[in-house]
C-alpha cells in the first residue's frame, strides 16, 4: 500500500512538472514522459529510482553569494542548487508565472527536476564507465551530451555491444541508435571524457563535435584524420533526417576534421567558434570554417603526457589551420557561448565570447578585433569550481534570466546563478 501511494504521488509530480515545462507544447509533455521506463501500468518510474534531495541539510550551502572582482566590473555569484553530479546538460525556461524551470541530465545517467531525480530509461547497448572488468582503463563513458530539436530529445552516449565500444546518438524517446560510430581500437586506452559532444542549431543543420576519445593511444587519435570515421570531426546532420523512424537512418557530413575533443561550439555575428582540449597543453580556441582539418594529431601547441615529445607546430606549412588562440598551461575549456547583453554591450567595439574551464576552473572572456577575429585579450576569472556547462534554453542559445543574470554548472557541487555588473 505504502509502495503504491509512493508511485502514484511521484506519477503526479512527474506528469504535473511535465506540463509545466511543456505548457506550450503539448509534445513536448509527452516527450519527457517516454523517456523514462513504464514498470507497471499505473506507474511510469520505479520509486527507487527517484532520489529525494536533502534540501534542509543542504539549506546553508544555498544562497551563497559572493562578489569577485574583475580587470573592469565585478562579477555577481550566487548559488542557486546543491547538486552532487556532473551535467551534460541544463535546459532552463520559464511556466506561465514567470518562474524559471530548470532540466538537468547528468553524465550517468539521470534526470533531475525540481528535486526529484529520475534514471533515464536508455537502450541495453549504455557503456557506463566501470561497469566492465573486461575494460578496466575505458573511462568517464555515460551520457555526454543532450540535445532538444524537433520536439525531441537525443543524447550523444558512450556504447558497447559485446566486444565492440563505441559511440552512438540516441532518441530518448524510443531509444533508436540514429548514429553509430565503427568499433574503436585500443580498447584499453579508450578515455569517453575525450568525446567532445557540442552542438549547435542552424536552422536545418545541426552541428555536433565527436572528439577522438583518447587515454595515450595514438591509434585512436589517428582517428581525427580518418575520412571513414565520425570521431575527431564536427558533423553537419540534416535536421529533417532526424525524425527518421528507422534506425541509423541520419544524413550528414563531415564540417570538419582533426579536432581532438571540442566541448564548446558557438556561434557570433555568423562566425562558428570551438573551445577545444588539447594534448598536455595547447588547448585551442578554434574558427570552424567548413571543410577546413584543423589539424590533430598531426599538429599540436600542447606535448605529449607525462612531459612528453611535442608535437609539430607547423599547421601553415601541413596545411592545416591553426588556432585563433591556444593555452599554455592547459585549462581543460568545456563550454561555449555569445556573452551576455550587457557583457557584449560594454565591449561593443569588439565581438565578446564567454567560456568555462575545468582545470582552470575559471569563466574566461575572449575579446576579438571584430574585422578579422584576431584575439585581443582572454581574461580569466577565476571561481574556484571546475565548471562545465552554461544553462541553455531548448534552443540551444544561452537562457539569460531578468538583468542579465545566466546559469553555469559545476561539477558535483551545484548550480549558480552569474551577473557581470558594477562596470567601471
């Protein structure tokens, strides 16, 4: 009796959290709803798989707001949500009232609304990472990145059916591998944290990076400069192939190649950019122009590990294209996006991009000479959070709430709400 109340108060607030997310479209409801596993007739989730959030013994950490200043404002920081996991995505809208909804997947593999935590129901091909002893050193697999188009939502994921690791784009709704990459080589050495998964929306095209996910194989880094594999590439797909119902049923291209693992796409005053991690080093900030090789891992700022022998620096002379900017020490960059208005509307002599890193654990502001895309300053304010993500609304397009407030990720430690203001 107990069990069946539970269910049916967590079928209530699923279908009513729905609708609210949903209140303009009514696919949209019934998209969220087929994600998840239907146990029984009267109940679509399981109650152990929703996770109640403590939010009473959490309630100090909430609402921590700090001020950190910068070379010409400060920057406002507010911590909205305690949350223990690593993102993949956060959508964010607004109900009928005004207040700001937010979706977060999480890298292995759960929906969190409100406080209900809620595993996703994906196909029996989902490779965790540890899951198989037989692969001990395959590592960070899980769901990578996703994306809403077409009143749908599909995941870029880390996959494995019987010997053959691979990666694979999936509808949420019904599970179907729309894109499946070959068997990757070397699967001891085998790192899913090096898949890339950025996006971008372009009217009928969508953008999508698929880093070569490398732990020190060269095999698998060669891969970048294989026209017969879709890893170190950034796909052009077809919107309108996506709703195919057949499985791998997907038309695209390839944009372009030799990328090592690009985890911001973005795009500004209709140039595309990319945040890229290099080797040991190098990380690069990138001009995608389309069918242009970029390069690895043939060319390379950054070295090998472990202080390795560098690679060639020579990208004019082997005819690849080189960054428009590149790190040393390495950042780990992560996401990418336009700055917010009154960012961009300080800086309006120039174009203003807005990046986060992991191991810098920094929001980073690019300014470019608005003519040719030069890189006049990166500034680096440091937050002291390896942050992953910035809020999204389902478009794609950076979710900006009132006064220029917008959302970014930290790992497995909560959700924060970021102002530039108090400009000088």
């Amino acid at each position: 009796m107990k069990k069946s109340i539970i269910k049916s108060i967590a079928l209530f607030l699923i279908i009513l959290i729905s609708v609210l997310f949903g209140y303009e479209n009514p696919e949209l409801i019934e998209s969220t709803k087929s994600i998840f596993k239907e146990k029984e007739k009267t109940s679509e989730i399981d109650e152990e798989k929703i996770k109640e959030i403590d939010t009473d013994s959490q309630e100090k950490e909430f609402h921590i707001e700090a001020e950190i200043k910068a070379n010409s404002f400060s920057l406002k920081l507010l911590k909205v949500k305690t949350l223990l996991e690593q993102s993949a995505s956060l959508f964010i809208s607004k109900n009928t009232s005004g207040e700001e909804k937010f979706k977060f997947f999480t890298q292995d593999g759960f929906l969190i609304l409100e406080n209900n935590k809620i595993k996703i129901d994906l196909p029996s091909s989902y490779y965790d990472k540890n899951i198989d002893a037989l692969y001990p050193s395959s590592l960070y697999g899980g769901v990578k990145s996703v994306i809403f188009i077409n009143n749908e939502y599909f995941s870029l994921i880390s996959s494995k059916k019987d010997d053959c690791i691979y990666a694979s784009l999936i509808s949420l709704k019904n599970k179907k591998e729309i894109l499946k990459s070959k068997c990757l080589p070397d699967s001891a050495k085998i790192d899913f944290a090096g898949l890339g998964s950025a996006y971008l929306i372009l009217e009928d095209n969508l953008l999508l990076s698929i880093g070569a996910p490398e732990n020190s194989s060269q095999v698998v880094s060669e891969l970048a400069q294989n026209k017969d594999s879709i890893f170190g590439k950034i796909l052009n797909i077809e919107v309108k192939s996506l709703s195919s119902k057949e499985d791998i049923n997907i038309k695209y291209n390839f944009f372009s190649l030799g990328h090592r693992n690009p985890q911001g796409l973005a795009l500004l005053e209709g140039d595309i950019f990319s945040l890229e991690h290099g080797p040991q080093g190098g990380d690069e900030l990138n001009k995608i122009i389309k069918g242009k090789n970029y390069g690895w891992p043939t060319v390379s700022f950054g070295t090998r590990y472990n202080y390795g022998k560098s690679y060639s620096t020579d990208h004019t002379q082997l005819n690849f294209q080189e960054p428009i900017y590149f790190f040393n020490p390495a950042i780990a960059p992560s996401a990418l996006s336009k700055c917010p208005k009154n960012l961009s509307d300080y800086y309006k002599n120039n174009n203003c991009l807005m990046g986060l890193s992991l191991a810098g654990q920094s929001i980073l502001i690019f300014l470019l000479d608005k003519e040719n895309n030069k890189v006049l300053s990166v500034e680096k304010i440091f937050i002291g959070k390896r942050l992953r993500h910035f809020g999204v609304k389902e478009s794609g397009d950076l979710f900006l709430s009132n006064e220029n407030y917008f959302y970014i990720t930290a790992d497995r430690d909560g959700l924060y709400k970021v102002k530039f203001d108090k400009f000088r």
